[in-house]
C-alpha cells in the first residue's frame, strides 16, 4: 500500500492520501468511514447527501472531512453523478455547487476538470472506482466516478480528453490515482455486463477472470481504468493504484455491495 497511505487528522477523520499526488504540490484525500457523526447503516462518517441519512448530519460529516483535508467546503463543487462519461469543465462561477445541496450539483455529470486555484473537486463512491488524474505541467485537476458502466463508457480516456482539448495537457505529465473500490476479488458480474465489455473494451479479457458460478464473472475495474489511462496517454509508472477493495474492508470504507445497498458514501476531493 505505498501507493496509498491512510492518515489520521486532528478530529478523529482518517482519509487517505497518494504520495505521489502530495509530491506534485495537489490537496486531496478520500475518506474513510471513520470520524463522523452518522448512525447505522451510515456509521459513521457518510458524506452522501443522496443517501437516506440525514441531511445535517451528512454536512457534519462534510465540514469534518474538509477540516481534515484543508478545503474550504463552501468552494467545493460535486457532481450529480449518472454512471456516464459527460466531464465538466468548471470554473469559479461553480465555486459551492453541490456543496451543501445534492440537487444544486452539476448536471448530468461524472468527472470534473479545473484549473482554478482553490477550488476543490468532490465526488462521492461506495464501490465505484474514484480517478484523481492532476497534471503538474498545466497545474489542471480533475476527479472521475467509474463504476462499471462509466468504465466500458470511458470515463477515464475521456476525463483526460477534456483536459488536453481546454487546457492543453500533454496525457505523459499526468499523475493518475485510482483509489479505494471494489476489488475484483468482490465484483461478481453477470452476462449483460461481460457483452458491455466486449463492445466497448478491446482488452476487456484481460480485466476479467472465471467466477465461482457458472455465466458468472470477476471484473476489475482498476485495472480497466489503468489499462484506458494508458491507453490515454498516461505513463505507466504514473499511474498509482491502491488496491484496497472496499467490500473486503468495510469497515473501513462504505460498500454498496457489502451493505447490500443500504450504506453510506465516502468522498474524494482534488484541489490546485
């Protein structure tokens, strides 16, 4: 886990950090269970307003989350998140959407890019794969959500489109994080799944493995993403994975699988 390592802050937050992303001067974090003020099946440190939490405890838990990681949470701009590939560019105007609100977050949305200077990208994830992608050279952040269908979409190549069409990254100076989510160790997938990646993925056999039913298969989606990272452009060696899975771990981390779908969500966040 040197790709990842989970720290603790001052109020009892614990949230983990890529070194590699620290080393290039980007603010960020993904969160932990722990810390927060949320009940079962919630406990304890939900950060999703989209959850049948409650809404206040739900901002409790958001301003301990950004107190531990140094984000001005009124700035923070979340995404409404559909399970597609549509990036949006976003830009001082957007400073606080989706912040304190879920239905005032950006539309129709699953990644988010910025080049603005403290203005701090969240997305939320309970199994789904969280993609930080930050580019040092431009100074351009950007945050992904990829579950299975963002994936066979390509949500990863086209969050890194987005970036080099407005503000001219070059894909080789990007660093790339792939964070805690369900391991392919948990992620049975069926049939419709499997022809999805057929279609969309030329190397979709390499992510998969038999599963332990018959018509029934192992999916990795981080190394999906990681092989579209490079696909994109990104060097290998860039590409940083934690390979923490979720389900195996949550009691650590929020796992919709786990939980059986009722369960809270853990946030992401980037920031110049």
């Amino acid at each position: 886990m040197d790709n990842f390592v989970l720290v603790p802050s001052d109020n009892g937050v614990w949230y983990g950090i890529f070194p590699a992303l620290a080393a290039a001067g980007f603010t960020h974090g993904i969160s932990a269970r722990l810390g927060g003020v949320s009940g079962e099946p919630y406990d304890s440190l939900n950060l999703g307003l989209h959850t049948a939490d409650e809404s206040s405890k739900v901002l409790e838990n958001r301003r301990r989350f950004a107190h531990a990681v140094s984000i001005d949470l009124s700035r923070a701009v979340a995404a409404e998140q559909v399970h597609g590939n549509k990036v949006a560019v976003v830009t001082e105007e957007q400073a606080g959407s989706g912040a304190a609100i879920y239905g005032d977050a950006v539309p129709g949305v699953d990644a988010l890019v910025t080049n603005c200077v403290r203005l701090p990208l969240m997305l939320f994830f309970a199994d789904c794969v969280p993609i930080i992608i930050a580019d040092p050279v431009r100074r351009v952040a950007a945050i992904s959500h990829a579950g299975w269908q963002g994936t066979v979409a390509g949500i990863a190549t086209r969050t890194v489109e987005v970036m080099a069409e407005t503000f001219q990254t070059a894909p080789q100076d990007c660093i790339a994080a792939v964070g805690p989510s369900i391991g392919p160790c948990c992620y049975e997938v069926d049939a419709p799944v499997i022809d999805k990646l057929r279609e969309f993925l030329p190397d979709w056999e390499t992510v998969v493995t038999a599963g332990a039913r018959p018509d029934r298969w192992q999916l990795n989606l981080w190394e999906a993403n990681r092989l579209q990272l490079v696909a994109a452009g990104l060097q290998a060696r860039h590409i940083h994975t934690a390979g923490v899975c979720t389900c195996c771990n949550d009691r650590l981390f929020f796992s919709h699988r786990a939980g059986r779908g009722k369960t809270g969500r853990l946030g992401a966040v980037i920031e110049l």
